[in-house]
C-alpha cells in the first residue's frame, strides 16, 4: 500500500511539473508572436526612415547646390538680373525645404499610428523637425534682406558662409542619425535570431526506437515492479540524455515509421492523440491525430518494438 500511494504522490507532482512547464511554454509562445509583431512593425518603420532620409538627403544636395548658384557670379550678368536669379533660387530653397517638412511630418505620423516602441524614432524625427524650423527662419530671414532694393552681393558672404555651416551641422546629424538606424537593425536582426533559436527550442521532440534491450542498454528504460526478473512494466528512465535520441521537429511530424509485429509507446503520450497503422499483421506507423495533445506531457517518445 505504501508502495502505490508512493507512485501516486509522485505521478501527481509530476502531472503538477507537466502542467507548469506547460503554462510556461504558451507563455513563451506568446511573447514570441508580440515580439515577431513589433518587430514586423519596426522593420516596417525602419524601411520608411531609411527611403525618407534617402529624398531628404538628396533635397539638401539640390539646396547646396542652389546655395553655389547665389554665391557664384555670373559673367555679364547685370545687376537686376543677378537680384532675380538670387531670388528664384531662394525659393527654390524654400520649396526644397518644405518637401522636406513633409516628409518629416509623414514620418512623424507614422510614428503616432505605430503601436512599436518607438521612442527612439520620435526623438529622431522631433530632431529634425528643430533643425529644419531653425534653417527656414534663417532662409526667410536672407530672402527678406535679398528682396531689398540696394542689397550688395557682397555683404551676403558672411550669411552665406553661415548657412552653409548650419546644414553642414544638418548633414552630420542626418548621418548620426543613420548609424543610430543602422544600431536598430543590428538590434532587431539580433532579436529575430534569439525568437527563431526559442521557436525551434519548442518545436523539437526527441525520439527513441528499438527493442527494449537495445533501449536499455542505452539507459533509456528499465523494468519497473518485477520480481525475479518476471512481470513488471517498462518505464522511461528519470535520468536520460538527449545525445541518445533523434531530434524532430514536432511541429510538421504527423507520422512516424515503424517495423515491428508488436509496438509498445513507454513514454507518456494520451491514447486518443494518435493510432498505430497496421498492414498484414505488422505496425508500420505512428500516425500523430492531434500534435498538440501528444506532445503535451512529454516532448521524448520512447517506442519499444518486439
């Protein structure tokens, strides 16, 4: 009596064990799906920044070039002429930074619609968008003094020279900016490994075919409640080693072969989650029916074949 209330004691702590390890994976299960989720989302987003920040750069070239035109005269150009010509290309300037609001202000949009922390990408973007009020200020600001009537070409040097400087400073924090995006997507690769290492950690089994003297010469099962050797069942061994067995992936296993006139399953698995397929006498298969319910209490399969 002492002897079954202490196998009863001991396949109910185990029943418990099963049952935490259980929780314990559809907790893990989740986390990987919200983290595949955030991380679509910041590849998504990582995508966008690195297109606009592509046609902003490409509008600070055309602004640089713009800047070239006003500061370089031209042979034979009068002075009216040049005052026009500097003016026109002020307003290209002006339409050149604007596009380039826009496109801050798109990715500031998708950054409030993004349910990814996105934090990071806020700040970038807000950095931005402080860069570009400070340089339309001072775009407004030299356009006013070039519209004057007696405006010199030359007082303009020094402006000029100032403008050039600040969206030099622009151009350097664009590219901090880019190393910072680059930094995130090593960060992501890194995190998309760890989920792929926990999703494939949960989808292998391990698998364990022979004859029981075969399996217990390898320390896989022993004889549990016989008597001289007569009687008895055959149980998996508390203390195995996963090198002895085949891993599969449990995920995409539905059938297992087999070749034995009588199959014998010691490890635990529930009867109505899975047949054996028999042909002339002879069990050629496991046919796995419900993966999830075979797999639930143990992830080793142990098969005895005679």
């Amino acid at each position: 009596m002492r002897i079954k209330r202490s196998h009863i004691a001991i396949l109910l702590l185990s029943m418990s064990l099963l049952s935490c390890n259980k929780k314990k994976i559809e907790q893990l299960e989740a986390q990987n799906q919200t983290l595949l989720q955030e991380q679509q989302v910041r590849d998504s987003l990582l995508n966008d920044f690195a297109s606009s920040f592509e046609a902003f750069e490409e509008n600070l070239s055309q602004i640089r070039e713009r800047e070239q035109l006003i500061i370089t005269p031209q042979e034979n150009e009068r002075r009216a002429e040049s005052k026009d010509r500097i003016k026109a290309d002020l307003e290209v300037i002006e339409d050149l930074l604007d596009s380039n609001k826009e496109i801050i202000n798109n990715l500031n949009q998708q950054v409030d619609e993004s349910k990814a922390k996105a934090g990071q990408f806020r700040s970038m973007v807000n950095g931005l968008k402080k860069k570009l009020a400070t340089k339309d200020a001072e775009i407004a600001d030299f356009k006013t003094k070039l519209e004057g009537a007696n405006f010199e070409i030359e007082k303009l040097s020094n402006s000029i020279t100032d403008l050039e400087s600040s969206i030099a400073s622009l151009n350097e924090t664009n590219s901090n900016q880019t190393a910072r995006l680059t930094a995130q997507k090593t960060i992501l690769e890194t995190q998309e490994e760890q989920m792929a290492d926990q999703l494939n950690k949960i989808n292998t089994g391990y698998m364990a075919i022979g004859t029981s003297k075969e399996l217990k010469q390898k320390n896989i099962i022993n004889k549990e409640g016989s008597f001289l050797g007569l009687g008895g069942r055959m149980v998996v061994e508390e203390d195995i080693s996963e090198t002895d067995f085949v891993k599969i992936d449990i995920s995409n296993t539905t059938t297992i072969p087999l070749e034995g006139k009588k199959v014998e399953l010691v490890s635990n698995h529930p009867s109505d989650s899975y047949t054996l397929k028999t042909v002339d006498g002879k069990v050629e298969s496991i046919e796995i029916i419900h993966p999830d319910d075979f797999w639930k209490v143990s992830k080793f399969l142990v098969v005895v074949l005679n």
